[in-house]
C-alpha cells in the first residue's frame, strides 16, 4: 500500500472506533494510536490520510491543537472530530480550527463513515506512470472497434 492509497489515523483511548470502522473500510490502511500529540509525528506516514480524532476532556486542548496543525500543514486536510456529549459545546471550536465534520453522537459511525468517503473520493487520483499513459494513448481500442463494424 503507497501513501497515496486511502488511509485513516484514528486517535481514541481506547480501539472502538477501530473495531467499528475496519470491516467497513477494508481497503483502507489504518493506524490507532491513543495519543493525540504523537498524530503530527505518524502523519508522515501518509500525508493524505484522514484523521478521526475520539475526543475526551483530558485530551481536548491537544485534539484543538492537532487539528489546526493538520489545516495548516495538509494540503486537502480531513479531520474529523468526535466528542461526548458533555463537550458539544466545543464543537464550534474544532469547526474553526478546520475540522470537516464534528459530532457528539458517539453511535453514529454511518455519518463519519460517508464524510471520511467523500474525502478520498475528492482526492487526485495518483500519477499513472508513463507506459500507462502511453498504452491508453494507443490507437488499439478504435482498431478493435472498427474491425467488429
């Protein structure tokens, strides 16, 4: 898999979110890590990839963090934010910092599902490397069709 194949960094304390999305995602690389200041470190990886941060009260000020860095640093960033209830009021926050999408719904995975979709469908698609755009060039498709008139 190449950093320019889909990809996902999930940070959450504990694997939920994890469990929840691998079987839906399975052509999706995925990274876990529980620790939302390392995130910036492992983006490297794949500067494309999206980013589902599990927000908790301990970890809110580096998610904030994190998210505005990931705007700044990224391209085409995705960052999406899930919160606890008790912290909706700080969804407007993550809104600015830029992330994509923020819920507090913590069940609801179908929604984080469709914008993190949406998001690799949005991508460039990759370099086709020069034999690839030299073969579609060739005149073998039009022969083949003329030959079946």
């Amino acid at each position: 898999m190449s950093d320019l194949d889909p990809a996902l960094m999930i940070c959450e304390a504990g694997a939920a979110w994890q469990r929840r999305l691998r079987p839906r995602l399975p052509s999706v690389k995925l990274w876990g890590h529980s620790q939302v200041d390392r995130l910036g470190d492992l983006a490297s990886a794949s500067p494309r990839a999206a980013w589902l941060l599990v927000g908790q009260e301990e970890t809110l000020d580096a998610a904030l963090r994190a998210t505005w860095l990931r705007n700044q640093s990224v391209r085409q960033p995705c960052v999406v934010v899930v919160l606890p209830a008790h912290l909706s009021p700080h969804a407007g926050v993550f809104r600015q910092a830029g992330a994509v999408w923020v819920q507090t719904d913590w069940r609801e995975w179908r929604q984080v599902l469709r914008v993190l979709e949406r998001h690799w469908q949005r991508l460039p698609q990759p370099p086709r490397d020069i034999t690839a755009r030299i073969w579609e060039r060739l005149p073998w498709r039009e022969l083949a069709n003329s030959a079946d008139r």
